[in-house]
C-alpha cells in the first residue's frame, strides 16, 4: 500500500523526507518585490469597505473563534476581491491529491483558487488555516504540503500562497529547483487589525488575481 501523508497532519519533517525542503531567509523582502509592489488603486467603495471591517472587528477578532474569524473578516476580503472570473473561481474544503517521489500528498484544502467549472483541476494560489494561532500541526507547513502538490499536478516550478494565524498573515513563494530541491520563502506579517497592513493584504490578494492566476 501506497504511503500517504494527509493535509491536516503532515509535518515539516514528513515531507522533508519526501523532497528536500530548503526555507530561505528573505531579509530585505526582495523576493515579494513584484508581488507586493503591484500598482492597485484602491476605490472609494474598497477603502470605504475596508475601514468599515475594521470598525466592525477590530476590537473582538482576539476573541473570534476560528469560524467567527473565518465568516466575519478572511472570507468577507475574499468576496471582495472576487476570484470569480473565466473559467477561475475560489474554492474552499476541496480535495486535493498528488504523488510525489512515490509518496501520496493530499486532503481537503482550507481555500484555493483554481481553474475549474465544476471541480478545481489546475491551482493558482492557496490560503491555509484560519487559525487563531499555531496549534500541534502548524499551517505553515500544511501549507507548503498543498504548494508541493499544486506544482506536481500542474508541472510548473513556482507556486503562491498564504497563511493566516488569528489576525497575522504570511505570505509563502515555493519554488522547485532544477535539481529538484524546494526552496520556499516567507514574507513580512501583516495585521489585518491595522488599516495599513489590511489595505495591503487586499493589494497583495489582487495582484495574485490579476499576475498569477493564468496558465
């Protein structure tokens, strides 16, 4: 029988075992550089939206349960970006599987944005675990599991993502190497308590729909 590693409890040195996973300190964020300088102007209607979120959340997210968190502030940005376009569409708790190096990867995943009518077939960018904070199995590396699969089904060489713990967003570039090592990167956090980081969040989410969600 095949082995398999799941989503929801796949450890860093699980798959580390799998591919050789390398983390590359990004000291001076040059690698989000194109991502994060993106040219987005915000509407009246977005900022006005934004400010209102805040207003709304901002005193009470600390105290949010996951789902509380998930239905009153991530999925609310997530519609307003709208990843709804073509053939493109967000998803969320859809099943995702590959086997790499002889090893099945796979489960449910939090939230993708996929090319797909009526099932998701080819992965753009994933948002992982609307967690309040790390617990036993940490995101970051759930994460990482679902890019590795992403970049085997779609036999590409990068792959983007994010992952959110309580109020705190990461951003994560995986990249796959000519000699088949993983190198990966993680940005700057951002508090989507404080207007600023929260304005940026949302720029950050449209360049993913406008720069990366193509073949």
């Amino acid at each position: 029988m095949k082995k398999q590693l799941s989503f929801s409890k796949v450890k860093f040195d699980e798959l580390n075992q799998v591919v050789k996973l390398v983390g590359v300190p990004d000291i001076y964020g040059t690698k989000f550089k194109d991502w994060f300088s993106y040219s987005y102007a915000l509407s009246e209607i977005e900022l006005l939206f934004l400010e209102q979120l805040l207003s709304q959340h901002k005193l009470y997210v600390s105290t949010y349960s996951e789902e509380e968190l998930k239905a009153k502030l991530i999925i609310p940005i997530l519609n307003k970006v709208d990843f709804m376009f073509a053939e493109i569409k967000d998803w969320y708790e859809r099943p995702l599987k590959a086997v790499i190096n002889g090893i099945e990867i796979g489960g449910y995943v939090d939230f993708m944005v996929a090319k797909g009518i009526k099932e998701p077939r080819h992965p753009y960018f994933f948002i992982q675990e609307f967690k309040k904070s790390k617990t036993e199995v940490d995101p970051e590396d759930q994460l990482l599991a679902e890019m590795l699969v992403a970049i085997e089904l779609n036999q590409v060489a990068i792959m983007r993502g994010a992952y959110i713990m309580g109020k705190v967003w990461s951003f994560v570039i995986l990249e796959k190497q000519p000699h088949g090592q993983y190198e990966y990167y993680v940005s700057k956090n951002f508090d989507d308590t404080w207007l600023d980081d929260l304005k940026q969040i949302y720029i950050n989410l449209q360049a993913v729909k406008s720069l990366y969600c193509k073949d």
